[in-house]
C-alpha cells in the first residue's frame, strides 16, 4: 500500500487543535497515512508572505500523493489569483466541499472555484462553515473523501 501524504492548513483565528483536525488526525493512526496540520503563525492578525515562508519550511514532502485542503482566508489572501494550472498539476484529485447555509464564503463562490479547478464538488445541506462554532468538531463526509482518494 502507499504513503500518503495530507496536509492540512487551518484558517483565520483557528489552529492544529481547532475545529475537526485533532478528530480527523485520529482517524489515520494506524494507517499509511500521514496527517500534518502545521499551526500557522499569528491566526488572529495572518499576513500571506508569512504564512507562505512558514509553509515552505514545514510543507516538504510533497508528492502525488499528498492531498491539500484548503481552509479560510483574509483579502490579503485572495488579493492575487489563484494559479489554477499549478494547483491542478500539483494536486490531481481534487474534491471541494461546501453547505448552502455557508455564512462566511456564498456557496456560489465555492462552487465557481470547484468548476474552474475541475475538482469533485460536494454540497451539503447544512454544515455552515464547518468549524467549531458550527459544531463540527468531527467530518465525517471529508474523511470519506479522502478515503476514497486514497484508495484509487
């Protein structure tokens, strides 16, 4: 069986230990499978250039099978484009995950982001912005997800 790789980047104001990172670290214990959820410098004041450097220093072992998620983000963070030709050959399966009753990112934007990474969009009914204050201290339909991609 391979390694894989996941690493897991939290958002603004949140950490290693927030939200459904601890939970779903303890999914994969005792499997071939590595979960890294670096704590990003300063989550309650972030800036881009240092969050890049920090995990320039700490993302290593990329791979294709390492599996990325991405998290919340501040308008410093979505100021420049995203360069989608390099995500999707960096990254090549890609699932995104929203709920209709998102009141932090509009689920119309989510889903104009799957469409233009070419990524497996999955829309859940509730769920908000599935973080702790939402209830989600567990993710079941992620650990689904990423189990199936690491069984492809």
């Amino acid at each position: 069986m391979k390694s894989n790789n996941i690493y897991v980047i939290h958002g603004y104001t949140s950490s290693s230990q927030s939200e459904w990172f601890p939970w779903l670290k303890e999914q994969f214990e005792n499997r071939q499978v590595k979960i890294d959820i670096p704590n990003m410098p300063d989550s309650e004041n972030p800036h881009l250039e240092t969050w890049l450097s920090h995990l320039r220093k700490n993302v290593l072992n990329i791979d294709e099978n390492t599996m990325d998620e991405q998290t919340e983000g501040l308008q410093e963070f979505v100021d420049e484009p995203l360069e989608i030709a390099r995500i999707k050959s960096l990254i090549p399966s890609r699932v995104v995950i929203t709920a209709t009753d998102d009141d932090i990112v509009p689920t119309e934007a989510t889903q104009k982001l799957a469409e233009a990474l070419d990524a497996n969009l999955i829309i859940l009914s509730s769920g908000k912005h599935f973080i702790a204050r939402d209830g989600y201290t567990d993710f079941p339909v992620l650990l689904n997800e990423i189990q199936k991609l690491i069984n492809t």
